[in-house]
C-alpha cells in the first residue's frame, strides 16, 4: 500500500511563542512536522496535536547562520477535528512558520526513516532522501533569508510555497526522493527531508496466522524438508502397492478376530492363546492310549437317624425269603434221604 499525503496544514508565526494551525480532520495515519524560522537564537522545543499529543523528533535540527528548520512526527494520527501547534522558547517577529503533513497507507510501528538535512549560502536548496522505494513517501521543508520566487523542479509536487520580504518557505513530495528548488539564495538556507516507509515495503512485525480448510497435499519429484514435519490425519486406509522398506517399528492394535489358516504354515517362536471356560464332549468311539486318571477330593459319607419306609419294608422281605430259603432246603435234604433209604 503506496504512503499517500493528505492536505498540509499551514501557519505562520507572530509575536507569540506558539503558533497554532486551524481545525482540520485528517485521516488516520500518520505526520510529519516541519519548523522553520529565522532567529537562530530561539529554540523550537516541541509540536504538538490537540487530539494525539506530542509529536517525536525527528531527528537533529538544522542551522545556517539564523535560518533554522527542525523536524517532528507522529506514528498514530486520529481521525479526529484537531489543531496542531508549535512552541518555542521565546518569542520573535513574522519570520517563522509550522507545516504540518499527514498521510496515510505508512507502515503501523515503524513509518519513518532517513531524515536528511543540507544547508548553503547563495546556492539553490535541496538534496536526496536515501532508500526511497516506490510507493515511500518523502516530504522535506526549505527554509532561507530573503524574497524570492522559488518553484520546484523535477518529480516533486509542491505542498505550499511562501515568500515574503524576509523570507522563503516550501515543502514538497516526492516519487523519486530527489527534492530540489530553483530559487538562490543570498543569504543561508537550510533544507530538510524525511522518507515515510509504505506498510508494504517495510516487512512485517508481529505474528502471522493463517488458517487453512481441508486440502490434499502432493510432492512431485525430489523434495528435501529440513526440520520437523507434522500431520495429524483422521481416521484413513492404507494401502502400499510394490516393494517397500521400512526402518523402525510398526506397531497396530487389531480388534479381536478370527484366525484361520489354510495350507501349511511354519510357525517359528511360541505361540500362545488363553481360552475362556469350556464344555468338554464326546461322541463315538474313543480310542485311548495311555492313562486317564481322576483325582476326587477326600469325603465323608455321614448318615443318622433311622431308616424307613420302603428301604425298611425291603430289609424285611429280604429276611423273610432267606428263612423261607432255609426251610425249603432243609426240606430238599430230609426228602432226599428218605428216598435213599426207601429204595
């Protein structure tokens, strides 16, 4: 975003130790400041902004012989109707005067660079605002001893221009940082500038985040990545097609499955499986080799109290045939011998 200059504010100075612009509203942006005078002996100790507050140096004030300009900024100017004023130590006559530039599009921490100053004695003013990159903007101030009629040549745009009877004053931008006036002096000058650094041309200070939506990521032909590399991917299959070698270790949870192989298969190192509790059963005719055994825990088999009803009944018929038994054999015998004896 190329720096761009808003209307400059002027005001010339009286008897007074403070010179006051009118009410303005500018854009939100930034300012320059340029104090020239012709009394060497006084000290212009400060511009100011009704709304902003105190504008910096910008940077060594300038002298030849009693004309003097000094130079100020302001990084945050408001959007705001204000007035700007210049103080001084004492106070002078006519020959002073407070220029004032805003301007937009400058870089938000760090807008100006490169204030250059140059002085003479019956020559023309100017001089040359190093590092101007196309699309800075640079505003310079000349101020000198005796009338005139000044003009600005070159790429410049001339802001204003005074002349009076003791006094000449200018102020121009620029698109190539070469500032030069056609008027000459006879007495001293003294000549001013300052660059204003675009947003664009400067880099960029703080963080930068950007947040990106889905995308798909591919590399064609030899990329080499220095550093760390992190994806988090959701859930995907994987499919590798053709010889691969892989280094390291592979590690993956499996949900529980069924195993069923077919063929022969060589099995090396051990293998084992825990089983839940199972029935067992068989069915057929069973071969055996070997010795099944069962061991039974020790017991003890305790009966009390009296024993009736049928198992009682049956221990009576039981007694009962074994007497009838008895008889019939003592009968069988006694019946055999009486036949033995008979025949």
């Amino acid at each position: 975003m190329a720096v761009a200059f808003g209307t400059v504010q002027i005001q010339y100075g009286g008897a007074t130790n403070t010179i006051t612009t009118g009410s303005f509203s500018p854009s939100a942006g930034v300012a320059v400041a340029f104090v020239g005078h012709n009394q060497s002996g006084i000290t212009n100790t400060g511009v100011s902004s009704s709304v902003d507050g105190a504008f910096t140096s910008a940077g060594t004030r300038v002298v030849s012989g009693t004309p003097v300009i000094t130079g100020w900024q302001l990084q945050s100017l408001s959007a705001s109707s204000m007035t700007c004023s210049a103080t001084f130590s004492d106070t002078w006559g006519t020959a002073s005067h407070l220029a004032v530039h805003p301007a937009t599009g400058a870089h938000a921490s760090s807008a100006f660079g490169d204030w250059t100053t140059a002085s003479g004695t019956s020559t023309t003013p100017g001089g040359t605002v190093p590092n101007f990159s196309s699309g800075d903007g640079v505003v310079d101030c000349f101020h000198g001893g005796g009338g005139g009629t000044d003009s600005t040549t070159g790429n410049n745009v001339e802001v204003y221009s005074d002349t009076t009877s003791i006094t000449t004053a200018g102020s121009t931008n620029t698109t190539d940082g070469v500032m030069t006036w056609s008027i000459e002096f006879s007495g001293g000058w003294v000549w001013a500038g300052i660059r204003i650094i675009q947003a664009a041309a400067s880099g960029v200070t703080g963080t930068i985040a950007v947040t990106l939506s889905d995308f798909t990521s591919s590399i064609t032909a030899s990329g080499g990545t220095t550093g760390s590399m992190a994806v988090t991917l959701s859930s995907f299959t994987s499919a590798i097609s053709g010889a691969k070698t892989i280094v390291g270790t592979i590690a993956q949870t499996l949900a529980d499955f069924t195993s069923a192989i077919t063929g022969t298969k060589t099995i090396t190192g051990t293998i084992s499986q825990t089983l839940s509790d199972f029935t067992s059963s068989m069915a057929g005719l069973i071969g055996k080799t070997g010795t099944i055994s069962v061991t039974l825990s020790n017991f003890t088999s305790n009966m009390s109290g009296t024993v009736s009803g049928i198992v009682g009944a049956g221990t009576w018929l039981l007694r009962m045939i074994g007497n009838k038994m008895k008889f019939a054999a003592r009968y069988l015998t006694t019946a055999v011998r009486r036949n033995r004896n008979n025949g």
